[in-house]
C-alpha cells in the first residue's frame, strides 16, 4: 500500500544491513524512495547487492552509494548527485543515521573474573566429574541455547590485552556515531533539500548508560548523539524538522556481534525480555516507519524505546 507522497525521499546512512536495511524495506513497500550510503568492500557486495535489487522492485527509486559517508567529500558527492535525481519537486521526508563504525578496544588490561571458573570447579566437584567435562557440557549447553547458564561463561576470554583505547580510536568513533548526523542535516538544510516537515532518527542503544566491556569509545559516542539530537530537536524545529533518538533492544545483527562478549549480551537480554526473544531489525523499523508518517510530527526530541520492555525486565 502506498503511504508516502511520491516526491518523497528517505536519506539513510548505513542502509547495507541491520537496522538501515530492514528500515528501506520497510519503506519502500510503503513508496518512499531511498537514498542509500553505505560502505563495503566488493566481496561483500555479493550478498548486499541482492538485497539492492530487491528494493528496487518495491520502491519508486533506489540509488545507492558506497562510499565513505563520513567525510564532507562523501557527503557531498551524494547530496549533490540526489538533487539532480530527485529533481525540482523532490524532498527529503528522512534522514536516517544507522552507522556501526565505532572501536571496540577496552580501556586497560582485563584481567578477567576468576567466579565462573570457580563456579565450575564446585560443579564439577559436587557431580563428581572432572572440570574439563563440567567446562564441555556448559560451553555445549549455551551454544545450544541455554541462556541461563551466561554467567558461567564470562571469564575473559573473549577481550583482547594487546591494544587498548587511544584519544584517536575515541575521536574517530565520536564523529562516526556521535555527531556526523548533524554534518549530514546541515548540510541538507543548507541546499534546501528537506521537505517541510521531516524527520531525522537516530540509533542508539542500552550500551548508553551500561557499561558493556570494550563499548566505552561507542557509549561515549551514544551519549554524543543523543546531545546533539536533542539540539536539534530545538534548533532546527523552525524548519519543520522533528529529531528523535530510537533505542533499540539487543539486536543480532554484525554490530552486535562485533562486541566482545556478544553471546553472554544475547543470552542476558533474551532472559530479560518479557517476550522471551531478542529485537529483530524489523521490530525497529516499523517503529522507523511510523515516525515518519504524520500523525507522529509532535514526537520531537524525544528517546523512544524500541526493545519490546527488555529495559523493565
């Protein structure tokens, strides 16, 4: 079913997979046409470019870009080449900011916790089994599903001792997923691109007030984005632009499973869930989808969960 004006366009900025790619599909089965920036290297675009094709036969246009979203000469090649594309009558509804480019070293050595192991002796020792047995049928046992059994498995191991968080590693996270969304707005407010009302998301997710082990430069950068989206929120309502910052509940997505300790993050919020699963991509971007439409243009500045109530779990 057609839900958008035909004029209307969805900027996304990390549209090749997760939340960005559910949130076009999403959208261009509703009509609205996409502008997608994305960044991947050519062996990875044999999986991504299916994807492309079939946006395509759902949205009125797709145009995609791969290239580096971050930089001003990036940005301007885009939004320079979309306003030819879309033409005089052409404006954009969306700006949606779903870039996963952040460093994931810890902050010094992490020694690790000695409880799980110790955990495992007892075990082993009260079973009457050899610890090596105990450590086989509980690694076995949470690869196969058995969430609960997390705690056991957080010794360490997964954290790399051998580089650590640098002032560049931070700055360089802080700009990918703090403020070059409002490099992005900025510049599409000042070529007079946006439709007269519009709406610009962000992601950010419970990693903003929980300290995830190697997540402090990406933390550090979620509270960056929603500062600034918070700003903009005020600064640029004049211009019929609404901000709004989406937390999402723990997604199984690359992202996700780039951080160390991923599985252990997986298994704690399936538990915590009061749906007894995990967010999919999709969950959000329905939610994407409905910030978009009008009946959602009073919701400015705001933080909305998206997680199902795993937050309240």
């Amino acid at each position: 079913m057609m839900v958008f004006d035909k004029n209307f366009w969805a900027v996304i900025i990390g549209g090749s997979s997760g939340f960005g790619l559910a949130a076009a599909q999403k959208l261009a089965a509703h009509g609205m046409n996409l502008c997608i920036v994305h960044r991947d290297r050519r062996s990875a675009m044999k999986k991504i470019e299916p994807e492309f094709d079939r946006l395509r036969r759902n949205a009125a246009e797709v145009h995609t870009y791969n290239l580096d979203g971050l930089s001003e000469e990036g940005r301007t090649r885009v939004l320079d080449d979309l306003k030819v594309q879309m033409g005089e009558q052409g404006r954009i509804r969306l700006v949606l900011h779903s870039v996963a480019f952040g460093n994931l070293k810890l902050l010094g050595t992490y020694p690790g916790s000695e409880i799980p192991a110790q955990t495992r002796s007892r075990l082993a020792r009260d079973a009457g089994m050899d610890r090596e047995k105990i450590d086989e049928i509980v690694s076995n046992a949470f690869a196969e599903g058995f969430n609960a059994l997390y705690p056991l498995m957080d010794d360490g191991r997964d954290y790399s001792n051998n580089q650590f968080l640098g002032a560049e590693d931070f700055a360089r996270t802080l700009q990918a997923m703090g403020y070059n969304i409002v490099e992005w707005v900025q510049d599409i407010l000042h070529r007079n691109l946006f439709a007269k009302e519009a709406s610009v998301l962000s992601l950010t997710s419970e990693g903003n007030t929980v300290a995830w082990k190697g997540y402090a430069a990406i933390s550090a950068a979620k509270a960056v984005l929603e500062s600034v989206s918070r700003a903009m929120a005020v600064e640029f309502a004049p211009y019929g632009i609404r901000s709004n910052v989406i937390q999402a509940g723990i997604t199984d997505t690359p992202a996700l499973r780039a951080i160390p300790g991923s599985d252990r993050i997986r298994a704690q919020a399936i538990l915590r869930n009061p749906f007894g699963r995990l967010t999919t991509p999709e969950d959000v971007a329905g939610v994407i989808f409905l910030l978009c439409l009008d009946e959602a243009a009073w919701i400015n500045g705001a933080l909305i969960c998206a997680d199902g109530g795993e937050r309240v779990g």
